[in-house]
C-alpha cells in the first residue's frame, strides 16, 4: 500500500513532456539581418499548459494560485526568471514540493505563444501582461554590428546572452537554425554518471561531476560548483549545463564550468 500512494503521489506531481522550440547555437555564417533579437533569460523554462505550469522534463511546479491566476487559458511558453545572476535561487524557489510565497519574487516572462497563429510578433500580442506574466521585448537586428553591441550590453549587465529568431515563421517544435542562442562562450548538456571525491579543501565533499555527453564522452566537471552543490551534487542521470571555451586536442570542451541542473 505504501509503495502504491509514492506511486500515485510522484504521479501527481508530473505530466507529459511538452514539445517545445529548442535553440540552435549562432555563428556568424549564419546572417540574421532583420530577425528578433532578446536577451536569454537566466532562469527555469516553463510552458503554461492553460492550467499549470510544466518544466522541459514534465515535471509540474508547485506554482501558488495567487501567481497564476491572472494566467490565460492558452498555452504560453517562458522563463521563470527573478533578476541576472539569480538562478541558483530561482531554482530553488520553483522547484519546492509545495506552494510558498518566495513566487512573489519571480515573474513569468514569455517569448512564445504555443500553438497561435501569425508571426512571432502577432503571437506575442495575444499575452496579457499583469503582475507575474511579462513578454520578453524583441528588437530587429539592423546588423551584425547591431547584434554584437546588444549581446556585449547583456553581458556587460551580468547577463547570460541572447536568443535571435526568424520572427516571420508561424509557431513551430524542434530545433533548427531558425532559433538560436548567441554568447561569447560555447555551452552543452550532458547526463550525470558519477562523481570523483574531492581533495584538499573539498575532502568529503564532491570534487568533480563525471558526465556523459550526447557523442558518448565523458568528462569531469568541477568548476563552478559551490559548497551546496558539493555536499548534494546533482542525482545520477540529471541533465545539467555546463560551458566552455573552445576543443582541446582531442576533441573533448575545454576549461567546462558548472551552469545549472536542467528541470
């Protein structure tokens, strides 16, 4: 009986995975002269079912009814997000089992609307901002110029970069070049395998993150990982974030740091 209310209780608590538009990396090959350009949001991604907020793994967020409901009955696509820099925090609101009122420091912001008709700028007129819910503004490139001097003003912030889409296109899922993230560093996701024991300062503590990536490499991740982290590294089989700068010799990122767990 026991094992059947854990059963019921986890099942509550999750949904089907939503089928979302995935970003593609930048590079300047690709000319986006005359698309949308936003600054990247810093915090959890969340799609708004009409009834309840949803991460990219399906999990559903313990969201209080005083933050949502002044949300729409369709479906909406954005960040929880608080202020540059705060992820770590967001996280840690969004992802507790029950309601509370650290919401009240957060807002919805929305660069998507699933499923409406028009161009990204006709879909985003259907959102009704109030309190919690925000749209992301989007602003033409007039050049590559343009793009380099709005991506180095979010950095320079304390953002963590930009997202430039073909604004013309009607609603699509996947990934493909026609949205992408720009950032002065490259970054990746990899699933957790294992841990190497810390040393030094870390004895007892977790050293390193051993990840698997999608070309079946592994590598080992310590940078970027604070005290909390050490002591309760993410779960075996999480997927988290982590970036780089460059390829060594064989092919494997160099200097990877630590982002985020992926939810």
């Amino acid at each position: 009986m026991k094992y059947l209310l854990v059963i019921l209780l986890f099942s509550s608590l999750s949904a089907h995975k939503p089928e979302l538009v995935l970003l593609n990396k930048y590079n300047e090959n690709i000319n986006v002269t005359s698309w949308y350009m936003s600054e990247k949001l810093d915090g959890v991604r969340a799609y708004w079912d009409g009834e309840k907020l949803i991460s990219r793994s399906g999990k559903v967020f313990a969201s209080p009814t005083f933050f949502t409901k002044d949300f729409p009955k369709h479906e909406l696509d954005g960040e929880l997000w608080s202020k540059r820099g705060d992820f770590s925090n967001t996280s840690s609101i969004v992802n507790q089992k029950k309601a509370h009122n650290g919401w009240r420091d957060l807002t919805y912001n929305i660069f998507e609307v699933p499923n409406a008709k028009g161009n990204l700028l006709e879909r985003l007129e259907n959102v009704k901002t109030s309190k919690y819910i925000k749209v992301i503004k989007q602003i033409k490139v007039k050049d590559k110029k343009h793009l380099d001097e709005f991506l180095k003003s979010v950095e320079n912030k304390g953002g963590e970069g930009l997202v430039v889409r073909d604004a013309s296109l009607k609603y699509y899922i996947g990934r493909d070049n026609n949205s992408l993230k720009v950032k002065s560093y490259s970054d990746e996701e990899c699933q957790v395998v294992g841990y190497n024991k810390g040393k030094g300062k870390y004895k007892g503590l977790v050293g390193s993150i051993v990840c698997k990536m999608d070309n079946e490499q592994i590598i080992n991740i310590g940078s970027g990982l604070n005290d909390e982290q050490r002591t309760r590294p993410p779960k075996i089989g999480a997927i988290i974030t982590f970036k780089y700068y460059g390829l060594t010799s064989k092919g494997k990122p160099r200097f990877p740091v630590f982002l985020h767990e992926r939810y």
